[in-house]
C-alpha cells in the first residue's frame, strides 16, 4: 500500500517570495480599494501549482507567527538585521492566512514557535507513516531531510525547484542531514543574525564535522585542531554553543492534528466566486482551470 504524501509548505517563505518578485517589477495588481494582491495571489498560486505537480494527499501550511520567538529569548540579535516588511505586505499577512483557510488548506502557527518548528514536529509525528514533501526557501530545512522527506526548494517562477534527497544531501556535504546545524553552529547564518564563529566559513565548518561528527566532538578534540582554529573557537566558544542552540529545529511540539484533518481539499464554485468577491483575479481564474474543481450542483 502506496504511503500518504503530505506537502508542508512554510507559509511565510513562500509569501515574501511572491510579494517581492512582483513588487520587483512594480506588480502589485491592487484592488479597487488600492490593496495590493500580489503576496496573497502568488503565495496561492504557487500552492494550488504545487499540488498539482506533487501531487500530494494531504497538505498543511505553517506561519511564523510574529518575531518574538524563543530563540529571540535565547539572543537578543536572532533575526534582528531584518528591515521591517513593506506596508504594501502588512495587510496581507492575515490576508494569505484567511484565504488558505477558505480554500480548505490547514493553517498551524503559534507566537513564540517558528514556521520550521512546526515543520519539523510534522516530520517527526508521522516519521515512517507518511511521505513528506516541504517546500520552503530555508536552507535549515536541509536537517530534516530523511529517507521519507524531501525538501523542495524554490528557485523561479511556479514550477522551478531544487529538489533534495537524503541521498543527495550525504553525497554532496558528506555528513548525515542531522548534522547540519552543526555546522550552522560553525559558520553562522548571517540572514538570521547569529555569527557562530568569527573567522570560521562555510567549507571549514563543513570539514570539522566531517572531521569530528560534531559541535561537542571538535570541542573535544580541539588540541588536534590548527592553532589559528583553535584560538578562534576558544574565543567563541559561548557563541559556538548558542549558535546551534539557535540553528537545531525543534522536532517536539504536541500536534494535535489528524492526517484526516489535512486531506487535500477538492475546489467548486463557490471558492472561484470567493475569490472573485476579494478581487484574486488572478486566483480565481486558476481555480477555473484546476482540474479537481467541481459544481456540486452541475
């Protein structure tokens, strides 16, 4: 018996995405109100084009919920380098979430939990039951991976992605995916404000745990190391330890959640009109052509 597939789609990654490849451009296909659209109907767009690609069983999309997390309690700077969102995307925050709920499409996010830890507790609940398929723009995602999940990373437009297997991911980094954030603790993730080790990049944090096998293995061995890596992790030693801290993905947040309750929807009419009475023209006339909508009074 062929195993469920679940696509898990980090909500926000794909909205920014939408909102600033069409912003780039001056596209922001406003209402008659004057409210841009083009977050909601490209984060939309690409999920209803997903579906159809990957085909998946069951769906759900997860949200960050605001940017007080517990990993801001960890580090006052984690994520702190981000400017502030344009005001042409404030509204459609609520926006893109309240139209994935009428389309049928499941919403989990919770303030103080990340997109990715909802993700990654997904991963971790139906680990062995079902197939996964995320798709996100996050390279912390990559710990994730397992012979049952994938990770779908956007690249262009609706259809492009850089698809990774566990498989692909040991043979191009030569570490298991779980010690990712290892070397993440190493070399730190400038987008999200964490140094890790200054002076240490990404192909040597990449050797060290090829090396060692992990944070507390090179610490461990750390009079094997070169005295210039030596000096630099002695003198960094507490950001070592706070950057994987910040870089492991929580995998243990109590779902309480069916793989019932996330079927992948089918769409009527009604949801094509919906659409239309918001003015997601675009959308809508994406629903027309999706072949899983149906009249149920035809």
């Amino acid at each position: 018996m062929e195993k469920p597939h679940v696509l898990l789609i980090d909500g926000m990654a794909l909205l920014f995405r939408s909102f600033f490849a069409t912003s780039a451009v001056n596209q922001y296909f406003r209402t008659t109100e004057g409210l841009a659209t083009n977050g909601v109907q490209g984060f939309t767009r690409h999920v209803l084009t997903a579906k159809t690609m990957m085909k998946p069983t069951h769906m759900a999309v997860c949200w960050d919920m605001g940017s007080k997390t517990f990993r801001t309690d960890l580090f006052d700077g984690y994520k702190a380098n981000r400017p502030a969102p344009p005001e042409d995307m404030v509204h459609q925050f609520d926006w893109a979430q309240e139209i994935s709920k009428q389309l049928g499409w499941k919403n989990y996010g919770e303030a103080g939990i990340e997109a990715d830890d909802f993700i990654g507790s997904f991963t971790k609940q139906w680990q062995d039951q079902v197939d996964f398929t995320i798709i996100t723009g996050d390279k912390d995602m990559l710990q994730l991976l397992t012979p049952s999940v994938n990770i779908a990373f956007m690249k262009k437009g609706f259809h492009v992605y850089d698809v990774y297997t566990e498989a692909r991911f040991i043979e191009e980094y030569g570490i298991q995916p779980s010690q990712f954030a290892d070397v993440k603790a190493f070399m730190g993730d400038p987008s999200d404000g964490y140094p890790g080790v200054k002076g240490i990049g990404p192909k040597t944090a990449l050797q060290l745990i090829q090396n060692y096998g992990s944070t507390d293995g090179v610490l461990e061995a750390i009079e094997e190391l070169k005295p210039a890596q030596k000096k630099k992790i002695d003198e960094h030693k507490e950001m070592l330890l706070l950057s994987k801290k910040l870089a492991v993905i929580k995998c243990d947040i109590q779902l309480d959640v069916s793989l019932e309750e996330i079927t992948v929807p089918n769409y009527t009419s009604d949801h094509i009109q919906l659409c239309r009475d918001q003015e997601l023209i675009l959308l809508a006339k994406q629903l027309e052509k999706n072949i899983d909508v149906t009249d149920p009074w035809a």
